[in-house]
C-alpha cells in the first residue's frame, strides 16, 4: 500500500472528514454518532456508551480513474471542491491553499 499523497480534514454532508489523496484513489473517513451505540447506551445508563463510545466512523473511496472532473468555487471562509464522476459529486471544503493542492494533485492523477 502506497502513502497518501495528500491528506487534510474537510467538511463534507455536514460532517468533518479526514481525506486522503492516493496515487490510484481517493478516501475519505467521517466520524459521527451511531444510533445502536446511543440507543443501547441510553439503556443500560451509560455504561455501555464508556465502554464502547459513541463514535461510529463511515469510510468512502473513489477510484482515480473514475474522477471526470474536478472544480472549485471560492466562498469567503473556505473553497468548495466537486470532485465529479458517472454516478455522484462529493463536495469538499477545505481551506483556499488546501483546495488549490487538491484540485491540481487529482487532475495530475487523472491526466497520468
């Protein structure tokens, strides 16, 4: 397994989001709450919430060669990155030097 090439915290769906940019794909992970855990957390007083915590993470890919297309808008805070392919976009938001790296290393990939 190679290294990443790139790696920054983003906010995408409303969530933050550890990415990571790799020769041949694109990952990234959200962490958020996990119904069953609070649920069953709720239940028992709150043992089973120290125990095992209430952080559930959700870890999506895109293969490189399925990006089509890669833009940006600039917004005041932060830049919007839309990484496009057949079936979704994913909308990254990250910082404007971020986003610049971002945007340039994944059209690099695709064009190699």
């Amino acid at each position: 397994m190679s290294a990443a090439l790139l790696q920054f915290t983003s906010h995408i769906d409303g969530k933050n989001a550890k990415v990571q940019v790799f020769p041949d794909r694109l990952e990234w992970t959200k962490a958020g709450l996990s119904g069953g855990k609070v649920l069953a957390g709720a239940a028992t007083l709150g043992l089973s919430v120290l125990a095992t915590g209430v952080r559930n993470k959700d870890m999506e890919m895109i293969p490189i060669r399925a990006i089509t297309s890669v833009t940006s808008k600039k917004g005041l805070a932060n830049t919007t990155v839309s990484v496009i392919t057949a079936g979704n976009t994913i909308d990254f938001k990250i910082g404007h030097g971020e986003a610049d790296k971002l945007k340039s290393t994944l059209l690099q990939l695709m064009a190699s």
